[in-house]
C-alpha cells in the first residue's frame, strides 16, 4: 500500500507542470480574524463566533499564513487556552483546561466531522491523518466538554480541521519546507528537515470535483536523554545518593526501572540495585519519514446538496509515546469516508483501519538486550559475588558498586555496533514484551452518523426557534495478537467493542435576537456501561454594540477506550491488565498495592540497615504497612462544567477582546493502578513474598480515582488593529487544581501549568507584499505525572518569528521562519525530549 501510495503522490507530483500552463486560481485572501466570523463546531450549526453559546477558539486562512510556525497545527499552541505538548517532532498533542497526556483520549479531532484516531489507541496521532497545510481552511477549537453534542472523549475538548472544498478552492497548489533543527543538541549534530506539500482541485461541468492532497516529510527528531533519577531515595539509609545511587531509574534510560531493580544484602547491609539499561538514543532510530495524502470525489447534482467519498492514509516512522516511548516504523493508517450535506440534513459513515507495522516498545527493546546478554538472576549474581570480592580486597562502597557493575557488564552489548544492531532487528519481529519488543497491532473502527434540521419544517414562519437532532453508532474490531490484545470471551475471534447514542438541540432567540438560549440533551450506551444522559444548557445574550455574555453548564461522561478496557501487555515483567470485569476478575479482588509495598520495603531495609534488626523482625514489624487494594472495575468517567464568557468588538471593530472562565467537577478519574498479587495464599508469609518482585505477580490495573478533583481557570485574548495593518495581540491562561475528598494518590496526573501567556506582533504587508510576525510565550512550571516518570517540569518562554513575502508577481509566497528562535532547549513534559531552535524556509506556489 505504500510503495502505491508514494508512487501516485510522485507521479501527481512531477506530472503537475503539464498543467501550470492553466489559467491561475486567484490567490485566496481572507480579512484578519474578527467575531463576526461563522463557525460550526459549537452546534453543529453555522452561526456567528460572536454569539456562540460556549468558548470556540479559530484560526482562519490569514491567521494560519502570518504565524510565525511552519504549519497550522503547531500555530495552534499560541491560542487561547490551548496546550500542546510534544512527544516528537512528528507527533504532538493538543489539550485544554488541564488533565493532559501524550495520548489525550478526552480530546477529539475531526476532520470535516469525521473522527481521525487511530483506533486502538482511542486518541488522534496527532496530525498524521489530518489535512496538510494547503488544504487546511479553518481550525475550530471548544477548549471544554463537548460531550453533549460530540459524545464520548469529549470531555476536555474538540478540535475541528474544515478544509478546502474544490467548488471554492481550484488548481494546483505546492509548498516545499526546508529547515534544520538540533542545533547544538548535546545529543546530536544539526540535521535537515524537508516536507513537500501538494494540492490539485479540479472541477467539472459545475457538478463533479476532485481533490488530490500529498504530504511528504523528512528528517531527524528530537532527542529524549533526561537523565534524571526518578528514585534518588532508593538506597538514602546507606548515604549512596546521586551519581552514587546504585539503584536508580533515569528518566529516558529504559531497563532500571522497578521489574530490573533487587534488593541484595550485601555484607549484612541491603541495597536497591538497578541493572544498567540503555540510554534511548542507543536503541531508538530517530529518523523521520512520514507520507500522507488524501484523495476526494465530490458530487453535487442540485444546489445545496453535496456527496463526497475521501481516502487518507499515511505512513509514519517517528517516535510515539503512550505509557511507554514507541518507535513507530511503516505504521499504516487509512480511512474511508463518505458524507452527505445539505442545509437540513448531514450524514457521515466512515471506517479507519490500523497496523503498527513494524514498530517497536522502545523501553522493552532496551530491557530486553540486557537480559539477552545476561539473564537478570545471572547478573544480580555476579554483581554480589564482585561487590564481596572487591570489598575483601579493600574497596570502599562506592568504588565496590561502580566495580560490580563494569564487571557485571562486561561483554555486554555496546551501542552503535552490528551486534547491537542485529539484536534491534531480532527483537523488534518478537511479539511479547517479556523477551522481545514488537508492537503488533491490526484494528478498525467504523462509525456512522446522521443529524437533521427540523427547523424549516417545525416552525416553517419563526426563525427564531431551531430544532435539530442526530444519532450515532461506532464500533471498534481489534483482531488479537496474543501479547497486546486478546479476546477474553472468544479466543481467537476478534474483539468487539461498541458504542450507540443520539442527541437533541433546540435554540430560541428572545429581543430582536439578542438572547439566544440553548439546550442539549444527549443519552449514550456503551456495550458494557448502563445509559448515560449529556445535558448542556447555554445562554447568550448579545447587545447591539458588539459585546456577547454567556453562560453555560453541561454534563459529560467518558468510556473505556479499548486500551483502557482490554489491554493485556506484558511490559517488563509488570504485566497490564484493562479494567473491565472481563479482563481483570480476581485480579482486583487478591491484590495489594504498590505503593503500600513499597513504603513496607524501604522500611524494612531501614531498619535493617540503621537499627540493626534481623530480616525477620524486620517484616514482622512492618507487615503492617502492606495494604490490600479497595480499588475496582472501570466506571465512566464524569464532567459537570459551568463556563462564564464574554466577547466583544469595540473600536470600529479594531479592538477584539474575548474572556472566560470556568469551574470542573471530575469523578471516576481514570488511571493506573500499580498492585502486587503474592505467589501464596498463606497470609502469615506475606512479608517474605513481597520482599522481591520474583515472589509476587505485577500488575498495572486500568481502575477509577476516588477522589473528586475541581478544577477552574479562565483566559483572555485582546488583539487591537492599529496603523496600517499592524496587528498587537496577547493572551493569557490560567488553569488550577483542588482535589477534594479521598487524596488517594491514584489522581489522574493534571499536568497544566499554572499559568501560559502568549504576545504577537504582525502586519501582513508592512510594505507591499512583505510581511512579519513575531509572538513571544511563556509558561510557568509544572508538575507532570505519568506511568513512565513524575516530576517537576521547568517553565520556559519561546520566541518565534516569521518574514514572508510575495514572489514571482505573487503567483508565490516566500516565508522564512524560526521557533524557539534563541534555540534554548526546553522538555513540554517530562519523559519526553528536549525541544530546540527550528529554522526553517517554506515556498508555495499556487497555480
């Protein structure tokens, strides 16, 4: 499929001057943007951005091409009370209002009204699937739960990508990107970037349209190698700390996390001591090579009525994250699509299919070399009988550890060698995490959906009153490999999961139309969850001078993604379980918790090492400490959301300012739970077994935080038109956390910063056909919490900018460009890499 695929895009691609000699498309020019735009996404119906019930963030054409960014999908961190983090520089994730991950299932992304996630993973790969940057139109952004009107996932936003229609749009459109970036990485040499872009649309006798779209990109990412020690309190009662600490798990150094650590007694004193691992630039290929296009036939055989079938896919090789870091290579997504519109009646079905390819679990893959040099009993073996040797030979302790473990290493495999190298190649074919690394993955997911304006039919003389409602039906097909997904009721069959459920909406305007009420009613079922009811009521009153007031609140809820509700991974000898009764019965009921494990381990070390108690008294003093899990099967989670706003265009339209604020409610968190299962059913003897891993079942379980968490924060965008052109603009975030009730520690990790605040200054043609852009962002720190690291994450501030003009009596564009300008070197989160300087020159020809 990909080798056609990239012939096709070639053959388009050099074919393309036969057709240059046509009559030139008119260069599109949209106004700068104002609140007298439309959008859609608030209701599914158009409306002014002015009068939208709740907050709606949008770039338009002119906003996308002055950014001071390459593309429209990294513009977007500089809207209002966005976050986007970056795993990858091919892969980057939007969030708002708090609760961010590098895989973020409550938010959604559409493309035209058709969901673009990869379907086991229940959350989009960023833009891997979505429209390049000549088709792109608008981005539409609802910062807050949209479950009411787009169903599950929605609870934390929804990001709508509109593009290009070829009735609007026609010709031939390339954009070729040039740019560099690892500039002095302490990591890597510099290294080139290059992505072509291609557009062609085309239409015939008025009624039939096509649209071919190709996104080529090449080049080296960003580099993961923090180095700093998750568990630098491992071996304190022993003053082995820092550098000295045998035991400890680096953030990006995959194989010394907890299944690779034992406690040895050593010379009568215990020590937490990790095996060595590999750093991930050792066992990672950081090369980027994604291919992406899509290809549309659009019918309209009377006015107002139009059919579209569209085909995406795309190829990626870069770096994923998830719980664990990911290389993906020849990961191959496609969809289907076919949509129906006219004023009063939408539909859309579509099926999304996936296949990792050959792709790989970066962490299991450096486990997994060490173990295949040496097993883990071998090595932990060895390393004590040279700790005793080298201690009898007069060694102080930190010179005994650092001895022990080079000659515990010894004839290990070694970075950036043909052995190191054909061992990548043998473990990634290996489809379980105990001994390999493959990331073996087949799944679909099929959705329809149809939505109906009752208005003109209902109320044919009041326009006052709209009705409109809609239904829906999704169901996702993984086909089983035997380590990462398995069918738990029919071994062998593939695993079925869906969901069903429909919404209605009505609006009514009051005095002249300036108070506009709003009300949504949405029931979802989930194949294993009881009926759940959506509401949102929203009100908006707009005066005559261009100023809006709302008010809304809404309920949402969330399903189990598949990963949440079926997973069943060995990962590093801890093996994670989904949450739903099917997969983790009895699991639940006979497991103590890690945390309480731990806490019973490094007491007992403690008192062992400082107090001079026998192993025995030890446990008995502290077997207290150990406690059993009072966690359970996956619930929904649930969203009650009330949102304050205000808009306004005063000055003859040259100042726009926009404000909310908003206050959460979450129950039913969903998170991971690490719990233990001993190997006895003797309970006087539960002590002994959970000393070491190797006496205990590990497990990840998929469960619900009992705690309630609040958030709250708000946001204000003023821009101002001044002068020819010049356009001053700024925005500022503020999101906070209060958790309430059980402060169980199982919190799903907020991981916001606190505040973020962004600064522009552009002028589309400052002279002529140039023009500028520069935009300054700060953020304060935070703290980040996930499966793979918890920690403190620095505040940083960035400035990029952009000079672009006309060429080739503006058939063209020049734009020259860079961000993070001063190339000072900053981590969006932690566990993820280190983000520099990128240069870049982008040339686009439209014809």
């Amino acid at each position: 499929m990909s080798f056609k695929f990239l012939t096709l895009f070639l053959l388009i691609f050099f074919n393309s001057a036969r057709i240059w000699g046509q009559e030139k498309a008119e260069l599109d020019t949209v106004p700068v943007q104002n609140l007298r735009e439309l959008i859609i996404t608030a209701t599914r119906q158009e409306e002014s951005l002015l009068k939208a019930p709740v907050s709606v963030e949008k770039l338009n054409l002119q906003a996308i091409r002055q950014s001071a960014h390459p593309g429209f999908f990294e513009a977007i961190q500089n809207l209002k009370g966005i976050q986007v983090i970056t795993p990858s520089l091919g892969f980057r994730v939007i969030n708002a209002r708090g609760f961010a991950h590098t895989t973020n299932v409550r938010f959604v992304q559409l493309v035209d009204g058709v969901d673009n996630q990869a379907p086991h993973i229940g959350a989009p790969i960023a833009n891997s699937l979505g429209p390049n940057d000549l088709d792109i139109l608008t981005v539409e952004i609802i910062p807050g739960s949209a479950s009411a009107l787009y169903g599950m996932n929605a609870i934390n936003g929804i990001a709508q990508f509109i593009t290009k229609n070829p009735f609007d749009f026609q010709g031939i459109s390339i954009n070729q990107k040039i740019g560099v970036n690892n500039v002095n990485s302490p990591d890597s040499k510099s290294t080139a970037f290059s992505e072509t872009n291609l557009r062609i649309a085309e239409v015939w006798g008025g009624k039939w349209g096509i649209k071919l779209n190709g996104t080529w990109i090449q080049g080296t990412d960003w580099h993961a190698n923090n180095q700093q020690d998750l568990n630098p309190l491992a071996n304190n009662s022993t003053q082995l700390t820092g550098e000295q600490n045998p035991g400890a798990d680096r953030v990006n150094q995959y194989g010394d996390e907890a299944p690779n650590r034992r406690t040895l007694t050593l010379n009568g004193i215990r020590y937490v001591v990790s095996r060595t691992g590999y750093a991930e630039k050792e066992v990672a290929d950081y090369g980027l090579k994604n291919l992406k296009g899509d290809v549309s036939v659009f019918f309209r055989p009377k006015k107002h009525l139009e059919l579209s079938y569209t085909f995406r896919a795309t190829q990626q090789n870069n770096i994923y994250q998830r719980t664990n870091r990911f290389r993906f290579d020849d990961y191959l997504t496609q969809q289907h699509a076919f949509l129906v519109h006219s004023p009063s009646i939408q539909f859309r079905t579509y099926l999304t299919s996936e296949n990792t390819g050959n792709s790989y679990n970066i962490r299991s893959m450096a486990e997994n070399i060490d173990r295949s040099f040496k097993t883990d009993s071998q090595w932990f073996s060895d390393f004590s009988r040279h700790y005793s040797e080298a201690v009898a030979n007069g060694s102080p302790v930190e010179e005994a550890m650092n001895l022990s473990r080079a000659l515990s290493d010894e004839g290990r495999i070694q970075p950036e060698t043909p052995e190191m190298a054909a061992k990548i190649e043998e473990l990634r074919t290996i489809n379980n995490w105990d001994v390999g690394a493959a990331l073996r993955v087949k799944a679909k997911l099929f959705h329809t959906e149809f939505q109906q304006d009752l208005s003109s039919w209902l109320f044919p003389t009041n326009s006052d009153v709209q009705v409109m409602y809609g239904l829906d039906y999704r169901t996702y097909m993984i086909i089983p490999d035997g380590n990462y997904f398995i069918n738990p009721v029919e071994a062998g069959e593939n695993l079925r999961y869906w969901k069903t459920g429909g919404f209605v909406q009505a609006s009514k305007t009051f005095w002249e139309d300036r108070l506009k009420i709003n009300t949504v009613l949405r029931l979802e079922k989930n194949q294993y969850f009881e009926p759940k009811l959506n509401p949102r009521l929203a009100i908006v009153y707009t005066s005559r001078t261009k100023q809006s007031f709302r008010f809304s609140v809404q309920n949402g809820y969330r399903f189990p993604s598949i990963f949440e509700g079926f997973s069943n991974i060995n990962s590093g000898g801890r093996k994670r379980i989904g949450g739903l009764p099917i997969m983790s019965s009895g699991i639940f009921e006979n497991s103590y918790t890690q945390a309480s494990i731990s806490l019973f381990q490094r007491a007992v070390q403690s008192d062992v090492n400082t107090k001079g108690l026998s192993l025995d008294e030890a446990i008995s003093k502290n077997e207290t400490l150990l406690k059993k899990s009072d966690y359970t099967y996956l619930e929904p989670e649930q969203v009650t959301s009330l949102e304050w706003g205000y808009r306004a265009e005063l000055a003859k339209g040259k100042l726009a300012l926009d404000a909310d604020f908003y206050v959460n409610q979450y129950r039913n968190l969903m998170a991971q739970l690490d719990a233990n299962v001993p190997k006895t059913s003797n309970g006087d003897s539960l002590g002994y077994y959970f000393l070491q891993n190797s006496t205990q079942d590990l497990y990840r379980l998929w469960t619900n935080s009992k705690t309630v968490s609040v958030n709250y924060g708000g946001s204000l965008g003023v821009s101002y038109n001044f002068f020819k052109n010049f356009q001053l603009g700024g925005n500022f975030t503020y999101a906070k956390l209060s958790r309430q009730t059980r402060g169980d520690g199982l919190e799903d990790g907020f991981n916001t910063p606190e505040w973020n605040y962004n600064l522009s200054l552009g002028n589309p043609s400052v002279y002529k056909s140039l023009g500028f852009q520069v935009n300054f962002r700060q953020q304060a720190g935070f703290l980040w919490e996930s499966a793979l690291a918890t920690g403190w994450v620095e505040g940083y501030s960035t400035l990029d900018a952009q000079l672009t003009a006309g060429i080739f009596k503006n058939s063209g564009s020049l734009k020259i460009g860079a961000t993070n300008a001063f190339n000072r070197y900053y981590y969006s989160f932690l566990g993820g890499p280190a983000i520099g300087g990128f240069y870049y020159t982008s040339v686009t020809f439209e014809f």
